[in-house]
C-alpha cells in the first residue's frame, strides 16, 4: 500500500561447516563504561586551528576532539574556502583534508604556499586522509603539507601534532 511500506521476511539457508569456536569471547559488559586513567594534554585559548573538510561529521569530530585544547577553531567546507579563509586569516595550525571535490588538499596546500605573504610557507598544514600508504603520505609533502594523519583520527595524534606545532611556532617567535 502506498505510503504504508511492506515487511519481507528472507531465510537464507546456511549449512555449519565447522562447529569449533573461534576463540574465547570474554566480555564484561562493566569494563566498557571504565575510562582509563585520562589526563587532559594542554590547553591553547590564544592559537588559531583551522580544520578544513568538505564532510560535515569529520569536521564534528574534529571539533569535539580539540574542544578541551581552547584553541579558536575555524571550520572550512572546501580547499577554496579554506584559501579564502587562509588569506585573510593568520592560522597557527591548518588540518587539512586530502579529497575534497573542486579543490583537494594538496592543490589548496600549494595555492597557500603561493599567497603573497610571509609566512605562507611556514603555516603547519596536516594532512588528514584515509589513505594510509607511504606514497600518499609522499604525496602531501610533495605538496608541501607538514604532516600526516590518518582517518579516522587519533585524538592523541591530533593533540600531539597540534602541541608540536604550536611549540614551533612559540620557538621561531622567541628568537
């Protein structure tokens, strides 16, 4: 019936080949709503993130996974955004997605390495990718990306590379 939607039912037959386990499943239902011991890593209210994806949930995730850090955080949908953004902005630390349709990562890293400013080649733009082999991470400082992290994102990872990053920065400006 129209507008009412329909329920089929499918039994799909399927012989037992092998009978023996596969291993010993020990779950404790308790274990999975303990934390383990968790430090909080810094916090960095004056540094300004900018997190550059064109999927709205890992740029969500990103968010979440920085909000603790304090830092102002910038949010871009596309490599021209993110362009647009980056020459009227001064970043501290670009993540930037390696796919993105119009302008992927590393066409938009280049472009920034090319702004007519001074810093435009020392920004720290980190690659966040899905693709994990030598040759992408290749790819990205060929480009001129700083670093590499792959999806789905590590908080730790993100945290660090945001700290060493900033630590950069906080040192060049020290001398």
């Amino acid at each position: 019936i129209y507008q009412k939607g329909s329920t089929f039912t499918i039994t799909i037959p399927q012989k037992i080949v092998n009978a023996t386990p596969l291993g010993n499943l020990n779950y404790n239902s308790s274990s999975r709503h303990q934390r383990s011991s968790y430090k909080k890593s810094f916090e960095a209210p004056e540094a300004k993130v900018l997190v550059v994806d064109d999927n709205d949930m890992n740029l969500l995730v990103a968010k979440k996974l920085l909000r603790e850090t304090k830092v102002q955080l910038a949010l871009a949908h596309s490599g021209m955004e993110c362009l647009k953004l980056t020459a009227k902005n001064n970043y501290d630390v670009i993540f930037m997605d390696h796919m993105m349709p119009e302008m992927d990562g590393l066409s938009a890293t280049k472009a920034i390495r090319a702004l007519d400013r001074e810093d435009a080649g020392t920004i720290p733009i980190i690659a966040m990718t899905a693709n994990a082999f030598d040759e992408d991470e290749k790819k990205c400082m060929e480009a001129g990306m700083n670093a590499h992290l792959v999806k789905p994102l590590d908080i730790q990872k993100m945290k660090e590379a945001v700290c060493r990053y900033l630590n950069k920065q906080n040192d060049r400006q020290g001398d």
